[in-house]
C-alpha cells in the first residue's frame, strides 16, 4: 500500500495496488488465489486489507529480511524466507529459467492474466462518467496528470481521502516516482514535493493534497520561493477533514470537529512569492495544470471540490455544496 510505483503499471501482468482505495478486482483476485508470494511487504492493516489477506487456508511465503510471524490476525506464512529480495528474486529466476512449463498450462495462464488485466484497467477508470458538477472531479484531475506529466515525473501525496484517486486512476511508468506517507501524516505533501525537487531539479513534481493537510505546512512555499525550486501543489479543497468526517457518516454521529473555514490557497501562495491559480470547473483543469508546469517556479492550484465527495469508493453521504469560490470569501 502507498508504494505503487514499483512496478510499472503498463506491464501486462500488473494487477493494481494492494489495500485502500485498490480497485475491487485486487482484493477478489487475492482472495480466489491458490498460493501468494510476498516480496518485502510488512503486511500491515492497510496493505492486507485490515488483516483479511492472505485468508485464512491460503498458502502464502512470505520473503523478508524478518519475515512475518503470527498475529494481528494473520497466520504464520507457509513458508518464510528471510532473504534480501532483490537477491531472492534473482536466485528464483535463475531456478524458474531452468525449468520447463507445460505449453498448455502457460497459454492459460496468460489468457487468465490478460482478463484479469482488462478488468483491473476498468476498475481502476476514475475519469467520473457523465458526472457534470458543480466543483472539480478529483478523478478527473488525476486523468489530466496522465496526460501532462512524464513517466519520470515524481508524485507527492499528503493523507486524506483525496489521495484514493490517485492511488487508483493514476498510471506510475518508474520505480522511485511516488512519495506519501503509510501512517497517515498530514502535512506531508508539499515539504516531500519541495525535498524532491531539490535532489532532481530537472524533474517535474507535483504535490497531491487535501486542504486540510496542505493548510498544516503551507507555510513552506517560502522555502520553496526562497530555494527557487519548481514544484506544483494541487490542493483538493472540500473544506474539511474528510476522512474523519467519513468515520463519523458510516457511525452515524454527528459531525463534530471536521468542518474547515474557506480559505484562498491561491491568494495565500501568491502572498509568500509563489503562482496562485484558482479552479472551480473541469475543464479550467488542463490549461492549469500546464500552465503551473510550464512556470518553472513553486505554484499551487486551488481546486474546489463539491463537499458531496467522500472518497473514491464513497462519492456522497452528504447534499451539502461548496459555495463558488467569489461567494466564499466575501461571505461574513
């Protein structure tokens, strides 16, 4: 989970992501399967689906540097292995070259393999349909970063429910491209965006943020202005906390500490030196984004979002709207 650069999503066996906000097909593929393999994965709450993978009967190895052993509901792996993997991987393919698998058994295996890819690829569309407003998609501003960004582009994600489109929609063709925290830090997005653009100045890269994150370290576009580096912060503004306003929906208890006052990101980034843009619609999203790309200088992109969106797989428990963003900010 939250490492989903790895392997590059455009190879014909790759499945999706593991644990929040995974297409469907990842955790259903999981499930049916006869035997896993683990390489390196901690296995923790949200990687295994809060302990429900490997299921129980399942025969699974586990390949770490300290293997798992029993507990927080997972059995004792079938078969641990405390190697380093990437030298396990290289001792594995040097066995399985050796070997010979029956033409037949291999045919179906790819066929199975390509159905499963199919799936996972329309499973994993964020783009919204025939969704028309009011506010910014957030799968659609994913969408747009496929088109715009490059393949070694590096992407910054702060916690919060936004980050499940990207997690889902977003295609990573390099290993190394994909920054976010795994505990759930908020605030994260835009130093990590900074600290990388620093090391690879010739590199596009983008913070992902909600605005309740973003708001707890926004102070850091001085550094940013200040270091002259280029990075680009797309801030989701639903005005709350909304993965804890999503806890409280689902318990059906009233919202208590989760609603965000109205704040102009843009103007904010424009005070400490760097590119204010602001975005109501879906289709200002493109001529943004490229034109924050193309500045070479620290930019924020503040994007409201209707405050129905709860999560990728939870779009609304609420009629509530967010209120253009003019309306917002002269409103007492």
């Amino acid at each position: 989970w939250r490492r989903p650069d790895v392997v590059p999503h455009g190879h014909p066996l790759y499945l999706g992501m593991a644990g929040y906000s995974s297409a469907p097909t990842v955790k259903a593929r999981l499930t049916e399967a006869d035997a896993i393999l683990v390489l390196g994965s901690r296995l923790n709450e949200m990687t295994s689906f809060e302990y429900r993978v490997p299921t129980p009967g399942t025969q699974w190895a586990h390949v770490d540097l300290e293997p798992r052993q029993a507990g927080h509901g997972l059995s004792m792996p079938t078969i641990p292995v405390t190697a380093d993997i990437g030298r396990f991987v290289d001792e594995a393919l040097s066995l399985l070259r050796a070997g010979v698998l029956h033409a037949e058994t291999r045919e179906a295996r790819l066929q199975a393999a390509a159905v499963d890819r199919q799936a996972y690829l329309a499973a994993s569309t964020v783009d919204g349909g025939t969704w028309e407003g009011p506010g910014v998609h957030p799968g659609r501003v994913v969408t747009e970063l496929r088109r715009q960004l490059s393949a070694e582009a590096i992407i910054t994600c702060d916690a919060g429910n936004f980050g499940g489109w990207l997690h889902r929609g977003y295609r990573f063709r390099r290993p190394g491209t994909f920054l976010a925290p795994t505990a759930g830090s908020m605030g994260y997005g835009l130093p990590a965006a900074i600290a990388a653009a620093l090391v690879y100045p010739r590199r596009q890269v983008v913070a992902v943020c909600g605005d309740g994150g973003f708001a707890m370290s926004m102070n850091e576009l001085e550094t940013a202005v200040r270091q002259g580096v280029s990075v680009v912060a797309l801030v989701f503004d639903n005005q709350r906390y909304g993965t804890i306003r999503m806890h409280q929906d689902r318990e059906g208890r009233a919202a208590a500490g989760t609603d965000l006052g109205s704040i102009d990101f843009a103007a904010a980034a424009r005070a400490m030196g760097a590119q204010g843009i602001s975005v109501e619609r879906d289709d200002q999203v493109p001529d943004a984004i490229r034109e924050a790309l193309a500045s070479g200088r620290p930019t924020v992109i503040h994007m409201i979002l209707d405050r129905a969106w709860v999560s990728v797989d939870q779009p609304a428990v609420t009629v509530e709207r967010v209120p253009s963003l003019a309306v917002a900010l002269t409103e007492p």
